[in-house]
C-alpha cells in the first residue's frame, strides 16, 4: 500500500504497491480531492521527507483546523498529480469497488468515465494496473486477475461498455497486456473480439514486426535495472523512436562525421551517454516525483508551457536514440 503519502487510502502508484485487485477501489479525481482537504492540511514551511508533499492528517493536531494555511505549494501539487491519475484515493470501504473502475472478465482494468481525469490520467491508472499485474504470478488463477463481481458493483450490474473500449488506445493497452501477462495471442484475441479500432490499435504496437522489438525493449529494460516499461504509450514509442542507421546519418550528417573520426571505445562511452539522457529524460515524462526534481516550479507553469517541455523532451529523447544509433551502427560496419 502507500507510503508516499500519510493515511491507507491515498496511493502514488510510481512509487507505492497497490495490489491489482485493488484498483477498483480507486475514487474520482473529485471525490478524491474532498477527502484530502476535510482530512489534511499542507504546510510547506519545513520538509516533510516522509512523503512525496509536505501534508500531515488534521488528527495529528487538535488545533489543525483553526490555523492558518502554509501550504499553497504542495496543496496545487498534490491537486494536480490527483487530476492526472498519478495520485490515486482508495474508497473508505475496502470489500467494494467503487464503481469506477472494474476488472472485465479478460483481466483488464476498465474505466468507466475517463472524462474525470485530466492528461488522460485514466490511462496512466490503467497502465499501473498493468504493470501490477505483470509482478504478480497468475499462472494458477488463468493468468489473470480476478474479475470484478458483478453483484459487487454500484446499482449490481455490470457497468456498460463505452464505445471507447473498443479504441485504438485500447488495443495498445491490450497489447501491452499481452506482454507483461506472457499472453500475447489471448490478448489479441481480445482485441479482434472487442472490434472496431482495437485490432489496428493492438497492430500499431504489436505486430510480427514490431513483437520482437517490444519484448527485446523490456528485456533490455529490465537488464539496465530501469522499471518495466509501464504504458503502451510507451512501449509505442519504443518502436516509433528506434531509427535505421541509415536514416539517423541522413538526419544528422555532422554527428555522423564527428563520430566516424572516433575510436570504437570512445563510441562505446558514447552510446553509454545517450542511454543515460533517454532513461533520464523518460523519467522526466514518466515519472512525477522525477519531474518535479528536475523542474521544481512545474505545477506553476501554465498547461502551454507543460505541454511545451514534455515535447522538448520527447524530442530529447528521439534526437539520443538517433545519436545511439549511429555510434552503434558506426562500429558495427567496422567488424
């Protein structure tokens, strides 16, 4: 459960456990937020090193309501992870889901009002959820998490499906399903039956070409000690961002001149350096605490300027991956 943050009910799920089971316990954005302002209060006057803001439970002291506010700063940012879906709050009553999210009979986490969250913080849960699921062992329950009962849920029936779930970016998800539960064909499968868009969604990801790619990504990923790629936003990337040799000297010909002049080590120590900035600057846009490490004054800046940084660094990210590239592809033309 959480440990970023005081309480059992608010999780930071880069940075916390919460069981896949549990996310459907996950409450609105809204009703989360009720919950944070009538039961804490922020203050950023000292470091909190505890938690991920500087918050404390209203218990904690029995004149807490009657002071005066200190906390603007970690209030707008714990206001705004919530918003995105970074910061989830759990329901209070931990037998019941909270009508939310549900876990269909395929195992996945299905929302049922994505217009909640902003920055398309539905998607972000759903991805935590998968990548909860891929550090669980299955193998005796279908290789699946157990279904939301539908006698469980609000109003005792199954939620409808939204014409959404049968999306391009449901397909992703489910081919980033596929993989993290070693299922690649069942999930496929699940994209052809759910029809419309998925099938092209799930191709987009994980095709004959690009399979390989994807599951070679996480491998590699796991080997440099980095988190399991965790979105099918990511593990798309991984594929848009991977260039031909070719291609990367044509886009760049100095730094292929430059580095056609070194030595094979120092293209090694190069390649090392470029793998560095695309997991740092993956960080960036992956990872909220990493983020605000890097730019402190973030939850400050308009949504222009947000948006403006999270390209510039998906642009970092392309440009080091070409650069990788061609180092790589420089010594492989010397053996």
């Amino acid at each position: 459960m959480g440990a970023s943050l005081p309480g059992n009910r608010l999780i930071c799920l880069s940075r916390d456990t919460l069981a896949p089971e549990s996310f459907e316990r996950i409450i609105s954005p809204l009703a989360a937020w009720r919950h944070i302002e009538q039961d804490y209060r922020f203050d950023d006057r000292w470091n909190n090193s505890l938690y991920i803001v500087n918050i404390f439970p209203k218990s904690a002291h029995p004149l807490a309501a009657t002071l005066p506010e200190y906390g603007r700063r970690s209030k707008e940012q714990l206001k705004a992870l919530t918003e995105r879906g970074e910061v989830v709050c759990l329901n209070d009553v931990s037998v019941l889901p909270a009508g939310l999210f549900y876990i269909d009979d395929n195992g996945m986490l299905i929302c049922r009002d994505r217009t909640l969250f902003r920055f398309d913080g539905a998607n972000s849960i759903i991805a935590a959820f998968n990548l909860a699921v891929s550090k669980r062992d299955y193998r005796y329950s279908g290789g699946k998490p157990t279904p939301t009962s539908s006698g469980q849920l609000r109003g005792g029936s199954q939620p409808a499906v939204y014409h959404t779930l049968n999306s391009k970016n449901v397909g992703r998800l489910l081919a980033a399903g596929g993989i993290y539960n070693g299922n690649v064909e069942g999930f496929r499968k699940t994209a052809e039956q759910l029809g419309g868009d998925a099938p092209a969604g799930y191709n987009q990801v994980l095709n004959e070409t690009t399979r390989g790619v994807a599951i070679a990504g996480a491998s590699i990923a796991v080997g440099l000690g980095i988190r399991r790629l965790n979105t099918a936003r990511e593990l798309e990337a991984l594929q848009q961002n991977k260039i031909s040799f070719e291609a990367a000297k044509d886009r760049y010909p100095k730094q292929y001149e430059q580095y056609n002049k070194l030595p094979d080590k120092n293209l090694e120590k190069a390649i090392y350096k470029h793998e560095k900035q695309i997991i740092e600057h993956q960080g960036y846009l992956n990872d909220p605490v990493k983020r605000l490490e890097h730019v402190p004054d973030w939850e400050r800046l308009s949504h222009q300027h947000q948006e403006n940084l999270l390209h510039h660094w998906q642009q970092d990210i392309k440009r080091h991956e070409a650069y990788k590239t061609i180092a790589e592809g420089i010594i492989k033309g010397r053996k």
